[in-house]
C-alpha cells in the first residue's frame, strides 16, 4: 500500500519535472520570440508576397467565436452600426455582419486578399480608386454594404473612412511592427 503511494508520488513528481522542464522552455522560447519581434519589420511587401504564394495560414474559414458569443454586447441594441476592419485580409466577419445589416470599412494592403474576399464569397463590386489617397483603391460590395480600402492602414485616417460605432481586429497584431504601435491610434 505504501509502495504503491510512494510509485504513484514518484510518478506524478517526474510528471511535475517534465512539467516545470517544458514550462520554463516554453517561458524561454516566448521571451525569445519577444525580443525578436521587438526589432521586426514586417514589409509591406512581404504581406503581399504572403498573399500571392498563398501563405496565408492566418486566415480563418469561420466566424471568430469571441466576436459571436460577444455581438450582442457589441451591438447593446444597436441596428445598422459601421464597423471597422483595420488590417482585414478576407475575414469571413465582415460577411456576417453585413449579413446582419451592419456596414463594414475594411483596410487591407493586399489587393489580392480584397478581391479574393468578394470571389471567395460569391458577391460582385466595384472598384474606383480614392481621390484623398493617391495609389489607393476602395472595393465596394454590389449585394452588401461592405467597403474595403486597399491601402497602407498609416495612410488611413477618419478623414477618408469616417465615423465607427464599433472595430473588430483579429490577428493583426502580429502585424503591427513594435515600432508603429504608436501610428496606430487612428
Ligand atoms: C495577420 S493578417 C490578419 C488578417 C485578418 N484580420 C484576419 O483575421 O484574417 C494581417 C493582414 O494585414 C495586412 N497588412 C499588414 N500590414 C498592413 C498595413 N500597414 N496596412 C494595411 N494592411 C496591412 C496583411 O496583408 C494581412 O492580410
């Protein structure tokens, strides 16, 4: 009987070991990557390198379940509301919300991730470039009220998007040099 304690101690404490081993690695490893990513400059034309050889493992074929099980706080009883996508890529969301009768900004650098957006989700848009940001295109959906800038986020401002009652960001902060942290605040 007491043996059999004593193996089941010696187990769990070797479980504990393996435990605190991969811990403190873990801990390490994450300490590493942070220093890493604090010198890290992600170019722009990286994303869009990302895009056309579809790296694109961030993307996420479903509705994110926090935005889900949260909208209705979101929403606190609010119809029509405009939402902003900084950073969008395809994000299916925006299609769920503007199916809910939401409008969405989106702003993406990526002309292909725009376009594959509409594509992958059956509507058809338009495209006419902006006259306040030289270089930039807006896609605007036929069936549904969703506007995506193809442009640089820094180049962004609410001059151009105007007014939001909400902003949904997933996944971008990984894209966010550490360096325009502060250039984010719109
Ligand atoms: C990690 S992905 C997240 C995409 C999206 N939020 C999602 O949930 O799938 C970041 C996206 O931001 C775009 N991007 C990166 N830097 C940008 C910038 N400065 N302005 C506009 N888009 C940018 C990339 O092309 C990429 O599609």
């Amino acid at each position: 009987m007491l043996q059999d304690q004593c193996s089941r101690w010696c187990a769990a404490e070797q479980v504990l070991a393996v435990f605190i081993k991969e811990s403190t690695c873990g801990l390490s490893n994450v300490s590493i990557m942070l220093a890493q990513q604090a010198d890290r400059v992600m170019a722009l034309g990286e994303w869009e390198e990302r895009w056309q050889e579809d790296r694109i493992g961030f993307h996420q074929p479903h509705v994110h379940k926090m935005l889900e099980s949260h909208i209705d706080k979101v929403l606190a009883g609010r119809t029509g509301v405009r939402f902003f996508f900084p950073l969008c890529g395809k994000a299916v969301d925006m299609k769920w919300l503007a199916d809910m009768g939401h409008s969405v900004v989106g702003v993406e650098i990526s002309e292909k991730a725009i376009k594959q957006f509409f594509e992958d989700n059956n509507m058809t848009y338009s495209e006419e470039p902006v006259p306040a940001l030289p270089g930039a295109k807006v896609f605007k959906g036929s069936e549904r009220n969703i506007s995506l800038y193809q442009s640089d986020l820094y180049n962004f401002s609410s001059a151009i998007g105007g007014q939001f009652g909400a902003i949904w960001d997933r996944g971008s902060l990984v894209a966010i040099n550490p360096r325009d942290r502060e250039k984010e605040k719109l």
